[in-house]
C-alpha cells in the first residue's frame, strides 16, 4: 500500500463505505473503483479487504473472474474484438491478428506507449453486425482486417493531437 497516495487511499475507503450497509458489496465497490481508476492492483484489494473484512484471495478471485475488472492498467483506446460465434464465423480471428500485427501486442496487453489496449471478448450482443469491434465504447460493425489501419489511423491522429 505504501504505493498509492493518501488521497487515493481515501477515495477507496470512501467508495467501500458507501456499500457497507449491502450484503454482498464486493462487485458494487470493484465497479466503482474501476470506473475510477482503470484498473485493480493489489495494494488497492488489500484496502478493499481491510474496508470489508472479505479476504484477498476472494477479491483477487473476483478481480481476476471477470474481465471487466483488469489488474494492470489499460491503455488510452481500449479495444474489444468479439470472438463470440457470430463474430468468429465472420472472420473476427483474422480482425484481431491483424490489430496484434499492427500494434506489436497480444490480446490482454497495452502498447508500450499507452495509446491501445487489445482485448479478446466473448459475444458482446452484437451479432447481426457480425464481426463487431469496440473502441472505448464506439462500436464498428462487420469489421475486417483490411479496414484496421485506417481505424487505428484514426486514433493514432487523434492520440497525437490529444
């Protein structure tokens, strides 16, 4: 913990206060301390279980089950390609090894200047616009290989200019 400034230490405190009247708080407050911060280090689930008395190993095995929650931080544009069955018949393989080429990175890792994380997602719902990626929360429908570098162009431009 000796990482994390008082203030964040603070703010961690206070958002497991606001659930402490709720049976079962864990995924209310990891929530809240994701959409804070961006991710869950370990440091911060020791607060966690020192806040609620619910080991780490049981906020870890949370942190670590679900893939909204991410242990490391992400980068500037999050990339999510859908591999669920839809999108994966539609060629979603071939998108997301041609984001991995372009970026240098495997799914689940961070371009070592912060601008892209690539992440593999199971079906997002978007199944009649097969193959489906998201970036921070834009969705591009039938997606595929030959349109990824004019998609990451766009943000590689926009990453300089912000």
């Amino acid at each position: 913990m000796g990482g994390l400034k008082a203030e964040a230490v603070a703010q961690i405190k206070e958002i497991c206060g606001r659930y402490k009247d709720e049976n079962t708080p864990l995924m209310m407050i990891l929530s809240d301390i994701q959409n804070e911060y961006g991710y869950i280090p370990l440091d911060v689930q020791e607060i966690v279980s020192q806040e609620t008395g619910i080991s780490v190993a049981e906020i870890y095995g949370v942190v670590t089950f679900y893939s909204f929650f991410s242990l490391t931080p992400k980068g500037k544009y999050v990339i999510g390609c859908c591999l669920g069955t839809a999108c994966y018949v539609k060629g979603a393989q071939n998108v997301i090894d041609k984001f991995s080429e372009i970026l240098k990175i495997k799914p689940g890792e961070t371009t070592a200047d912060g601008l892209f994380t690539l992440d593999a997602l199971r079906c997002i719902g978007a199944c009649g616009i097969a193959p489906a990626v998201t970036i921070n929360g834009t969705v591009y429908p039938k997606m595929s290989a030959g349109q990824v570098p004019d998609v990451l162009a766009h943000y590689t431009k926009e990453g300089a200019t912000a």
